[in-house]
C-alpha cells in the first residue's frame, strides 16, 4: 500500500474539490432525522462556541483520486448532505457568494461557475438529475425523493433559525462563517482505489468507524457461555437502537450509584473506568437492563397499563424536545418501579401509574421551560443528574425540578409565551396546547399522536388581501400561539392554503379540539382580533400548566 494522506480539512476546504461517487455505491439514503441532528449540532456549536480556535469534527471520508476529481469510499451521504445545506444556506444568503463556489466548479481559466457541481453522483441517474435541479433552483420539478426531502428540510430550518434571531444579517453571516470555516472533516486521501477500499475495510474492522454500542456487544459476547450465545444474540437483535438504550442505561447506572458528577462520554464509562461494567458476573445483569430499557418504550398505547391518552400525549410532547435529556429521570423511573417478563413484557402497577403521570407533567414543565429561557442543554444537566440520583435513592425528585426553575427563568418564559417566541419548541408547546383544551378528549388526542400530525397555520402562510388582513397585520400574527394549532397530517392536506371559510370543511373532520371550536367562529370571523383573543386564551392555559401566575 502506497503513503496515504490524511488531514483535517474546513468545510471550505473540503468543497474546493470536486468529488464523484462510484457507481458501486448505496443511493442517497439519509433521512430527515439525520439532517436535523446535523443541523441542530452546527447551531448549538455556533452558540455554544467560546473558543475562536475551537473547532467541531463532523467525521472522516476516504478517498481516492480520479484524474481531477475525488472519488468518494466512505463518507459520500455525509458529504451529499453538506452539499444540500450549503446550497440551502445560499438560497437564504444569495449576497455570501462564496457559498456559490463551494457547490459548482469555476471555470479553470476565466473563474466563471460551470454547471458542473462539486459532487457527481454516478449510482443512479435520478439521484444525479434531482440534486442537479436542487442546485440550479428547479426543486419543484425535482422527484420527490431524500435529496428534496432534506434539502427543503434544511431550507425550512434556516427560514426559522433567521425568524428566530431577529433577521439579523450579520448573525445569519456569521452561522455561515463558523459552518464554513470552524466544521471540519477528516479527508483520508489514498493513492488508488484498493487502498481506499483496503482503508475503509480497516477502519470498519478494527473500530474506527464502530459504534460504541458495537463495541460494547463484542465485549459482552466474550463473557456469554457458548451454549447461551444464540439466545444472546437473538436478544441483541430484538433492541432499538442499542446506542440510545447504552446511553439510557448510563444514566440508570450513575442514578443507582448516587452519581451526581459531571457526565463524561459513553465509551468511557463502560470501558475505561475502574469499575468493570463488562464482565462473567454482570453481562445477564447488563442484557436484562437493556431489554427492560427497550420494553418500557415499547408499551406506550397499552391500555392495560397506562392512562393512554395522558401519558401517550405527554410523551409525544416530550419526543419533540430537541434533546434527549428528559429520557433519563423518566427511564430511570421506570427501570426501577416497572417489571418485565418475556411472556407479558413490561408492566407497571397501578401504584406507580399516578407517579409517572405527575414526573411527565414535570418534565414537561422543566425541560420547555429551560428550552424557552436558556436554549442550550448544558443548563439543564445537574438537574437531570439529580433527578435520577432522587428516584433511584428513593428521595423526593419533584423538589430538585421545582427548585432547578427560578423567578428570573418564570419571567423570561412568560415574556417568550406572550410574545410567541417559542423557537426549537414550538412543536411541542402547540400540542401541549392541544392537550390543556379543557374539552379534548386525551384518547383520540394520543391516537393522532400516534401517527402523522401537523402544525397548522390557521391564518393561511400566504397572504392576500382578505378578512380585514394587510401585509403587516399577517406578518404580526401568521406565527403566533393564535393562529398556531395542531391538526391531522390528512386534513391539514385537504386544508391547503385556504382562508377559514374553506378551511372549516376540512376541520369537521378533526378529532382535535381546537380545530373544532373554530367551526364556531364566523366564515369571515378570523380577523386580527380573534386571533389575538385566541392567543390569549392559548397562553394562559399554558400559563396555569407551567405556573407562571
């Protein structure tokens, strides 16, 4: 094998080079939740970011050169995806040029762009076409396929990211620069084909590139006796998401041990200790944890267990929170109270069903509160540290919630409500809204939950001249809590972009609450007023379920 070279490389950087992804590669298969992760993480490092040396890793890609180009071995959904927010932020940012730059080739003589882009896929024809017409701005003709799925997901994120931060220029140019300039990948250039291919098999095989919950399944493996290692197995492969539950299951571990500290990272925890989490005595104890863990996430909509339509709906709400730490006091909870057996599954006694209730109502309360006020998960870390270190001692937890919330966070939430500010949480707070409507019934609520919603705009998104609206009343109201309301993904499809008038025959068709209660209001009712005595309305439920009075 000849020299190879590997050098971490600045997004700007990395896209002054031209890349084709080989024919013998998987289609573009990155879903929404993957392009939302790297989204968030560019954020939360713009924001988090103190340091004007530090830099965020997103990962390694092999390579090997084609004449010119870069052929792409591992890496090519990571670096298609960075293609589509590149192209995403420009379409947000026509006047930062540079970005132009970083998704079309120039002209080597005059530095003219070309239609040539800075990644050609060669798997299948319409992976190329589509992300061609992403690029030169005809999405709407495009295929509906992953490429425009993220690529109006990206679209949508930064239109809401800029609503967010005011419309500031300045900010939205300085995202960019520390996209461009402070997100790195580890460009590994070989000389050949083979070596590319002998590298990224290496890698793959001898950890590089395995998940910690890989890792952590080899380790386990060597203790279980031969005779049990197909049942072992077969339980592996029985859990979702082994990495969540791994990380889960940490917390669990700590909470038993009294552990309030500063957290440090999984691989870590398990392996690098002094404490041997891993061993002949432990593994059963380790595989029934985990399987319990993937049961009790399992079970929600079990009538015979839990009150449905609370706790279903408290949840959902919860799932939308832009991180996992709500997860830990309430598995932590459940890891302790509940049961599981092969035969019934997980349970939980009616004794304990009250309590989990009441523990996701607070979480509800903490963790939105928190999102609304500080926006960032480090400020809500030692609570969450002390709220399993509680539940699993046997102590009072509430109390650590309550007093993690101060009048300053009460203040600044309330202002944030008022004014619709509501930013990564929005989502969650607008079914929480659903969900605090005095006549909705919790049970159908959670059923809609179950499957495909929307956030409705009740007021249409595009505005026109009707009902009383001007430009400027339609851009005070179009995204506050009264005109915000959750709606089936079906009827929300059937609704369009209509005015209420139209909007109301879709709307009987709702098992939603709010959606009915606007069948009350006048074909031409839905004026600025009603708007704002609904957001009222709206917010001081939300008021009386956060305790902001």
């Amino acid at each position: 094998m000849k020299a190879i070279n590997a050098k971490p490389c600045e997004i700007r950087e990395v896209f002054n080079k031209s890349y084709i992804i080989p024919n013998f590669q998987r289609p573009y298969t990155w879903e929404k939740e993957h392009c939302l992760t790297l989204w968030e993480d560019v954020v939360d490092f713009y924001r988090d970011s103190t340091d004007e040396e530090e830099k965020y890793f997103l990962g390694n890609i092999v390579v090997h050169k084609i004449g010119e180009k870069l052929a792409v071995i591992d890496g090519q959904q990571r670096l298609t995806t960075l293609l589509l927010l590149i192209k995403a932020l420009h379409s947000r940012a026509g006047t930062y040029s540079a970005l132009r730059s970083c998704y079309r080739i120039s002209n080597k003589r005059d530095g003219t762009l070309t239609e040539e882009l800075r990644v050609k896929s060669e798997v299948i024809a319409e992976d190329a076409e589509n992300l061609h017409k992403i690029i030169f701005d005809d999405v709407d003709s495009a295929e509906d396929c992953p490429l425009v799925v993220n690529y109006r997901l990206f679209v949508e994120k930064i239109d809401e990211w800029v609503r967010d931060n005011g419309s500031d220029s300045d900010a939205f140019n300085n995202l960019i620069d520390t996209f461009l300039d402070k997100v790195v990948l580890l460009p590994i250039n070989c000389d050949s084909e083979d070596d590319a291919l002998t590298i990224f098999q290496t890698i793959n095989d001898r950890g590089m590139s395995l998940s910690d919950s890989q890792i952590f399944k080899a380790k386990l493996y060597k203790f279980v006796p031969e005779e049990k290692r197909p049942e072992f197995i077969e339980n592996w492969n029985n859990l979702e998401n082994p990495e969540r539950l791994f990380r889960i299951y940490m917390h669990i571990t700590r909470a038993m041990q009294d552990d309030t500290s500063k957290e440090i990272g999984l691989r870590a925890f398990f392996t690098k200790r002094q404490e041997n989490r891993f061993n002949q005595d432990n593994w059963i104890t380790v595989m029934e944890s985990l399987t319990k863990i993937n049961a009790a996430g399992d079970v929600w909509g079990d009538f015979n267990y839990f009150n449905y339509g609370v706790t279903d709906s408290l949840w959902t709400i919860l799932e939308t929170y832009p991180n996992q730490y709500w997860n830990y006091p309430v598995y932590t909870f459940l890891h302790k109270n509940g049961t599981y057996n092969t035969e019934v599954g997980f349970t939980l006694s009616d004794e304990y069903v009250a309590e989990l209730e009441t523990l996701l109502e607070e979480c509800v309360r903490y963790y939105f509160i928190k999102g609304l006020v500080d926006n960032t998960v480090n400020t809500v870390k030692d609570v969450t540290f002390k709220v399993c270190a509680d539940i699993a001692q046997g102590r009072d937890y509430l109390a650590a919630f309550k007093a993690g919330i101060s009048v300053s966070d009460k203040e600044i939430a309330a202002s944030k409500l008022k004014s619709s500010f509501l930013s990564r949480y929005r989502s969650g707070i607008i079914i929480l809204s659903a969900y605090l409507n005095p006549n909705q019934d919790k049970t159908k609520l959670a059923d809609i939950l179950w499957r495909n919603y929307d956030i409705e705009h009740i007021l249409p998104k595009s505005w026109n001249h009707y009902d009383g609206w001007t430009e400027d009343t339609h851009k005070e109201y179009i995204d506050c809590i009264g005109n915000l309301m959750l709606l089936e993904r079906k009827i929300n499809i059937k609704a369009q972009n209509e005015y209420l008038k139209k909007k109301k025959v879709q709307y009987k068709e709702s098992v939603v609450q709010d959606a009915l209660d606007l069948l009350a209001v006048p074909d031409s009712g839905w004026t600025p007023s009603a708007v704002a005595d609904r957001h009222s309305d709206k917010v001081e439920y939300l008021f009386e379920f956060f305790k902001l009075k």
